[in-house]
C-alpha cells in the first residue's frame, strides 16, 4: 500500500494507496468517487455501488441498501440490490426500479430486488457481504415476484429478448422499452420472431404490445389467423433468387465509391475510434483477435474496383491478408513519472491520433481496416481503430467490438468464453437488395413514400449548397433530465429517439412557423432475419414528415410523430437514392427533404470490454453518430449519442445559410422545451418555450 511518491522531491517519499476513488477538477477541487474496490463492470460499463446505494436511500420507504455485484456461470455480472424498508412503509420491485430508471442509466439499474429485515452484520460491526449472497437470502421472496414465460410463444419471446437487452432473467410482465429497448432493437427482435415462429409482425407491434405476454398474444393470434410459413433469411433469398455473380457492390456502397471517386484522396468515409487500456495487455492475443475477426466478415475482406464506369467488389480470401495490427513503442517504453516526458508522449499520441482520423482508406486495397497500437509501457496503451463507412454502420461496430472482446478473452486463455457461430455472407445482402428493389414490395414502398411525401415543404427558405457543414454547437442533455424523458417515454409506449424528434420538431415549429416539417433520419434496416450478426452498411435514410401546430400539447405531437417514425421503419428497406428517382419523376425535390437530419447514436450493444483491462473509450474523433448518405444537401444536422452520464453531440450547420447564434439559440430552446414537456406535458406547444421567435 506505500508507494513511491512521484510528487516528492525526497527520493525516498511515500504516498499511501487508500482504495478510494477521486478526481480532480479544472479548478483543482478534487471530488470523491467511493472506493476502488466497490466499482464493478457490468456490459462493458463501469458502476459505482455506492452511488446506487445513494440513490436509493433517497427513496422514502427505504431505511437502508446494499447493491452486490454478482458474477453466475454462464452469465454477465448481475447487481442484486438488498433493500430493508422503513417500519410502516411498503415498496415493491417495480416502483424501486422505476425510482432509479428517472436516476440512473439502464445498465447500472438492479436486475433484482431482495427484501431483507435487517442488514445482516459480521462480529466487528461491520455488513457481513458473504451473509447478503447466502442461499437463504437470494431466497428471500419481495412483494414483487417475476412471472416467468407459461407457454411456449411466450418462452420463445423472452430467449429472444434475453438475448437483445443482455439481461439474465425477465418476466413476462416486463416492458421491452424500460429494459434498455430502442427501435434498432426492436426491429432485430421482430425479426427473429419472424425466424422461429415464421409469422411476421410489423415493427409497431411491438410499440402497441411492449411486454412478452402482450407480444405473445399477438404472434398467436396472427398464428391463428394465417398459416405458418418458415422465414426466408438473407442467404436463402440470395441463393434461391439470384442468378448474378455478387460482384456488385451494395446500393450504399455504390453511392459512397462513387462520391470517393469525385473527391479522391479525401477521408470523406472514414470511421475512427481510440481507446485507452490500462492493464497487462497481451498484445499477441490483440493482434490474432483482430486478424480473426477480419477472417470471420466477408465486408473486412473487401475491396473496391471500377470496371468501366460500374463500382466492383473483390473478395480475400481468409488468412491472406497478414498481420493487421501495427504495434509501436512511443518514447522508450518503459513506465516513469516524468511529468515533461509524459507530456511530450501524450501529444506525440494525440498528433498519431489525428493522423490516424484524416488519413484517407484506400478502397482498393483490403482490409478497409486500420488497426494501430501505440504502447506508452507494458500496462499503458492506446488502441486506434479506423474503418471505411463502406464496410461498417453504426450496428456494425458493436458487433465488432462484442467479438474482438469474445475473441480476445479466449487467446488470453479466459475460461467460459462462448463460441462464435460463422455470420452470413454481406455479399448476399447486397445480391438480395439489388433483387429485392426490381419487386413489386419495392414498387409498393416506392408509392407509399411518394405519396406520403407529396406536397411536403422544405423547413428553410432557399436553395442549398453541396458540401459539408462548416459551423458546429455541441449539444448536452443531463442523465437526470434523460432519465426523466426516458420514463415519459415509457408510459406513452415511445421510444427517447421518438421524444427527443419530437423536441426538435416543436423547436422547429416555435422557430420557424412551418407546420409541415420534415426531418431525415438514418434507420438500421436489419429487418431481415440474420443480419443482426452481419458487418457491413445497411443503414438509410428515411424521412419522418408530421404536421403539428402550437394549440397541440407535447404528449400528443409525440403521438403523431411516433405514427410518423412506424410508418418510416415499415419503409426502411427502400434505398434513399431509389426513392429519390421515384421522388423526381413525380415533381418532388428529394434535396428539400434533407435540410434537417438527425440522429441518436444508441448505447452499443456491446462496448469494447477487454479482460483484466480497463477501457476507456475516446470516441470516434472526427464525426461521432455520422449519418448514411445523402448529407451534402443538409443545412442542420443534429447529432446525438447516449452515453452512460447523459446524451452528448454536436448541431452542424452551413454557417453560410444560417447563423451559428441562432442555431446556439435553438439548442438551448431544445433543452428547455424538453425540460418543460416532461414537468407538462399537456401543455400547448405555443406555450413551453419562455423566448419570442426572432
């Protein structure tokens, strides 16, 4: 516990290890975290106990909390929360959990409730943490009990959902959107249905039919109601169907190769990500980690040719592309505590960081894939990953980053890894969706769009200029205010996305008068069964069009335009530039739709999470959430990611076609507005923001 005192000018100075967390603030305050030894990692996330125990205490009928972290076999860890009541007071599971829900992020919520009479004590006074995790407590019955899956949709709809939402257990009272649900996952889970049961649902089912006993009734009362009929997955289609030799590449990826050949030598599509691992990093296992997941997804193997004036993929073959990983030594590599010397190393680090961002891929060259290791000592080093938008989406990198976690654990030699089955081939998709846009299912979306999106009006006067955006607000929404929202959300059977549109729609609205407005998203379009595993670009863009008017209250826009969002996923599958030639023939300018983008960057489904490594992620540096294509015609594009202490991002803008303190402006109404729609959200539009449009 004494340690060398790098601070001290005596050689032989000590400082003593408490276990106690801190850190220190700009204005040198140093602030408390609780004790080292009482952190845990849950999803990849890290939790302070304590801070639970905080929160809960604040709830009137408790009189005192412990929170346990607790690792089953097979399982994730799961916190346990022991909870004994004031005398005269009752509180059930679900009212705890809602409490923490409007507090705390979904990954830090307790999975379990147990209700004890006292605080079980050891012979020095202190909490005996062996007695909480005894048999005879874990036993303990709370007035809440799980009602688990009675029949067999029901069981077939919890392994689903077990599965998605990372959770150990589930009732099947529990609702898919507190469990941590959002659309992206909602839609993966409607497939799935669609695979096991082959009957399928729309997405807004599960919108309509939130819990497992709900969406069971549902699936069989659709089962009833037509013959069963097994769902035909990507590759199926693909073989069955297809007849070309899947050399073409992908309509987004079309798009995107066809902007790099215009704009050469420029890192328009590059996705960068760093993250700092602190710990005994066995840099071999890293480095056959990556290869393998490189071997394992066909789009990692890709390049990109021309023949002609036609784009052209060409596939490697696994296992020939060598070593990926690049491993470097900054300074002498070894541990110090020179203060200059780590100064110089960090910015040596930060210029190789933004080197690695705007150095372009070359898409003829395989993999579409730059992994670069900087070692600053045995147990300090920086990983920078850098992937061309032409092979990856945003799902797409959790997929990678849950299986170079899987993968690296098991080189490492950690016990109770589990196996990766092989993905399909993205080659398939790309086959299939070129197939699938000459159908009449294509034709029908098509005309679905084109009349939804008749008559629609551009939100800004004038026309647009192509180019990227030149001015840029960061954006910031509290964890508390989040989990308010989330909790609204909740009751009206909405998503936070949905909520947060409707946010920036009234904000819209209030600002410039349109009723009409039309705001592009980017959507995952993994409808298909099996594509939740695949890497690659599915994502497009759709466009969510709603007429709201200040006399309408909060909770009904957020109806509306959580009609507006079902009525877009049912449309995803159709590519953005398809729909914008059935846009023109039909008088419709699709530049007119792409003035306002947004998008929420969810929680991955499964962050980096190394073993015996602590990772903290630096972000994707250049454009964190990046929308799919089109974005050149954009004049505002909100840009949003959850994170576990709030919401972050950043409004970009053309500060040739609007101004950046009106825009400053807007965003400070968008938080404003939220904060009022959820202290009231029956009233008027017209009447939560406080300031006059300029």
């Amino acid at each position: 516990r004494f340690l060398p005192d790098p601070f001290s000018r005596q050689t032989a100075g000590r400082l003593y290890r408490t276990g106690d967390l801190a850190r220190r603030h700009a204005d040198g305050t140093i602030e408390c975290l609780g004790r080292a030894d009482h952190q845990v990692k849950v999803r990849g996330y890290r939790i302070e106990l304590k801070e639970i125990e905080t929160i809960l205490a604040g709830h009137p009928a408790v009189r005192a909390s412990i929170v346990e972290a607790r690792r089953e076999v097979g399982c994730d860890v799961r916190l346990i929360a022991h909870i004994v009541a004031r005398p005269d007071s009752r509180s059930s599971a679900s009212e705890l959990r809602e409490f923490l829900k409007s507090r705390l992020p979904g990954h830090a919520i307790p999975s379990a409730f147990l209700f004890l009479d006292q605080v079980p004590l050891n012979a020095h006074g202190k909490i005996d943490r062996a007695a909480l995790l005894a048999p005879a407590q874990q036993a303990a019955p709370g007035p809440d009990v799980a009602v688990p899956a009675r029949r067999f949709t029901e069981k077939v709809v919890s392994d689903i959902w077990i599965d998605l939402l990372k959770v150990e257990s589930i009732s099947v009272t529990d609702n898919f959107f507190d469990l941590g649900g959002h659309s992206l996952l909602a839609g993966q889970a409607m497939a799935r249905l669609a695979r096991a049961l082959g009957v399928s649902l729309p997405i807004k089912t599960i919108f309509e039919a939130p819990t497992i006993e709900s969406l069971a009734r549902r699936v069989d009362q659709a089962m009833a109601a037509a013959p069963r009929k097994p769902a035909a997955n990507v590759s199926g289609l693909a073989d069955a169907r297809l007849t070309d030799d899947g050399s073409a590449p992908s309509i987004a990826q079309d798009q995107m190769l066809r902007i790099e050949q215009n704009l050469p030598g420029l890192p328009l599509f590059n996705l960068p990500f760093a993250f700092r691992l602190h710990g005994p990093l066995d840099r071999a296992a890293l480095a056959q980690a990556i290869d393998d997941v490189v071997d394992r997804h066909e789009s990692l193997r890709t390049t990109f040719g021309w023949n002609g004036e036609e784009p052209v993929r060409h596939l490697a073959a696994p296992g020939t592309l060598g070593r990926v990983l690049t491993i470097e030594t900054i300074g002498d590599g070894r541990s110090h505590d020179n203060k200059r010397r780590k100064a110089l190393e960090f910015r040596k680090v930060n210029l190789l960081i933004e080197q690695e961002t705007y150095a372009p891929i070359d898409p003829t060259r395989a993999p579409l894939l730059r992994a670069r290791l900087l070692r600053l000592h045995d147990d300090d080093h920086v990983l920078l990953l850098t992937l061309h938008h032409a092979v990856v989406d945003g799902w797409s990198i959790g997929v990678l980053f849950e299986e170079l976690s899987i993968r690296y654990a098991a080189l490492a030699g950690y016990p109770s890894v589990p196996r990766l089955s092989p993905p399909p081939a993205f080659s398939d998709v790309a086959r299939w969706q070129r197939w699938w846009c000459g159908t009449d299912a294509a034709r029908r979306q098509a005309a679905d769009w084109t009349e939804n999106l008749r008559g629609a009006a551009p939100v800004f006067d004038g026309a647009s200029t192509p180019g990227a955006s030149t001015g840029h607000h960061p954006v910031s929404l509290e964890r508390e205010l989040i989990g308010r929202i989330k909790t609204f959300a909740g009751l009206h059977n909405c998503t936070l996305f949905m909520c947060l549109l409707t946010g920036l729609k009234a904000v819209l609205l209030a600002r410039t008068g349109r009723t009409d407005i039309v705001v592009a998203t980017a959507m995952a379009n993994r409808a298909q069964p099996d594509t939740d595993r695949i890497v690659g670009p599915f994502e497009n863009t759709v466009i969510v069009r709603t007429r709201i008017t200040p006399e309408l209250s909060f909770a009904q826009a957020l109806t509306l335009i959580r009609q507006s969002v079902l009525d877009a996923h049912a449309r995803q599958e159709l590519p953005f530039n398809i729909l914008a030639d059935h846009l023109e023939r039909d008088g419709i300018d699709p530049a007119s739709l792409l003035q306002v983008y947004f998008t929420l960057q969810n929680p991955l489904r499964q962050p980096l999470d190394l073993p015996d490594l602590a990772t903290e992620s630096i972000g994707n540096i250049a454009r964190e959430g990046q929308p799919v294509l089109p974005i050149d015609q954009t004049w505002l594009s909100l840009m949003l990611k959850e994170r576990p202490t709030g919401i972050t991002g950043s409004c970009n803008y053309k500060s040739e076609l609007l101004d950046g303190r009106t825009v400053g402006e807007w965003m400070e109404d968008l938080v404003a507005l939220l904060m009022a729609a959820v202290a009231r959200p029956n009233t008027p539009l017209g009447q939560l923001l406080s300031r006059r449009a300029a």
